[in-house]
C-alpha cells in the first residue's frame, strides 16, 4: 500500500513539473493591431497572389499576432471569427510552426500553446520542399466531428482561413501560398499530437 502511495505522489510531482515546464512555454500573444493595419481591401486583392522563396527575416510576435488574428481571431464579444464557418461550428484550428518550436493558436486566449519543440516546418514540407525555408509554417486543420463529417463544409471553412491569410499578407508585404495537405493526413496527425477528426487540409508558409 505505502508503495502504491509513494508512487502516486511521486507520479503526481512529475506531471506537475511537466506542466510547469511547458506551461512556460506558452506565448501570450501582443494584443493585435487591428484597425491600424494599412491599405484598403481592393489593394490587397490586386497584390494577393503566391509566392514560394522567402528571405531570412522573421515575424516579430506582433506581425505574427496580427496575422492569426486575421486569419482566424475573435472578432466579436460574442466569440465569433473573423473568419465565417458553416453554422458557426468554428472548427478550424491553426497550428503554427516557427524555429523554437510547435504551437496551437488559441484564439479566444491571443495565445499560442506550445505542443512540441520538433520543427514542423520540416514535417509540413514533404511535397512542398520550400515551406522549410520559410519562418513560419501554419497548418490548418478542420475537425471532422465539428462538421458531421461533411469534408465539403470543413474545405469551405478552411479555405475561408486560407483567403484571410492571402489578403492579410498581401497587406502587410509577407509571402505566403497555400499548398494542399494531401490525402495521408496519419503522419502530420502523429506530429501534432491531434486525433484521426482533427483533419490538417492546408500549410501556408509565410515570411519576407
Ligand atoms: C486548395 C489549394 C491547394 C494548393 N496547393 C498547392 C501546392 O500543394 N503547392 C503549391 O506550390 N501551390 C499550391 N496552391 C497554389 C496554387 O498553385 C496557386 O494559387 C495558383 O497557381 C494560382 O496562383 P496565385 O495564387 O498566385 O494566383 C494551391 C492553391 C489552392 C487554392
């Protein structure tokens, strides 16, 4: 029985130091910059348009929290999004993936939650070789149990995403192009730690 015990307390110790380790890690985003972002909607249509080499300059935390603000942040106290979604299922998620590591965007938060510290930059580009050259990487997932299943609504949905990601760049002199996920979703599904619903259907690298 004392056995039992002092392995349950000291089980309880190692998860709470783990807890508190990559707690730490977690980023509170800046608060975005909303109306202060320059250019009209008709300007960043004209420039919107793909781009697949990317200089070495990185996002600061501010750029990089308008832009996910953008993408897919709450834009109304009610907790609504920037971007629509099919009855308000708000089932995208945003993983982003940056040279100190691998986050989830909690939007309602403004935060980025550190999954993991391998580089998904890397694990993004198997069909796409350049999205590892670029700073950041964001995955855009849809969870397949949000939408009932219908693969068409969660396209929709994240493609509302990916739209929001194009102008914000287009706006803001960033480069970015969406490239499809494919049709094996197991082995990013295994780097992010997510479940088979939890479907990854676009990466947008994004840089200068
Ligand atoms: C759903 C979707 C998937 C795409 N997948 C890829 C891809 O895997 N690799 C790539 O280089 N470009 C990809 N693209 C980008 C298109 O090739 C690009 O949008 C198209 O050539 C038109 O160029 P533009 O975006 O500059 O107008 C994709 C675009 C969309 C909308």
């Amino acid at each position: 029985m004392n056995k039992i015990r002092t392995f349950a307390f000291a089980a309880t110790l190692g998860f709470t130091a783990y807890c508190t380790s990559a707690c730490a890690q977690d980023v509170t985003l800046p608060t975005p910059t909303k109306n202060e972002t320059a250019g009209s909607l008709t300007k960043a249509l004209n420039d919107r348009h793909s781009t697949r080499q990317f200089t070495d300059r990185q996002l600061t935390d501010q750029t990089l929290s308008d832009l996910l603000w953008a993408a897919d942040g709450v834009n109304r106290p009610d907790g609504k999004r920037t971007a629509p979604s099919a009855m308000n299922r708000q089932d995208v998620t945003i993983y982003v993936g940056k040279d100190d590591g691998t986050f989830r965007y909690d939007a309602a938060a403004n935060k980025l939650i550190k999954i993991g510290s391998s580089d998904l930059r890397i694990a993004a580009a198997d069909r796409n070789k350049f999205i590892k050259t670029a700073p950041i990487v964001l995955v855009i997932a849809s969870n397949n149990k949000l939408t009932g299943g219908n693969k068409a609504i969660s396209g929709l949905n994240v493609g509302a995403v990916m739209q929001n990601v194009y102008l914000f760049c287009a706006a803001n002199g960033l480069s970015t192009v969406c490239c499809y996920a494919g049709d094996a979703p197991a082995e990013m599904q295994k780097f992010l730690g997510i479940k088979e619903d939890m479907v990854p259907l676009v990466y947008m690298p994004v840089g200068y």
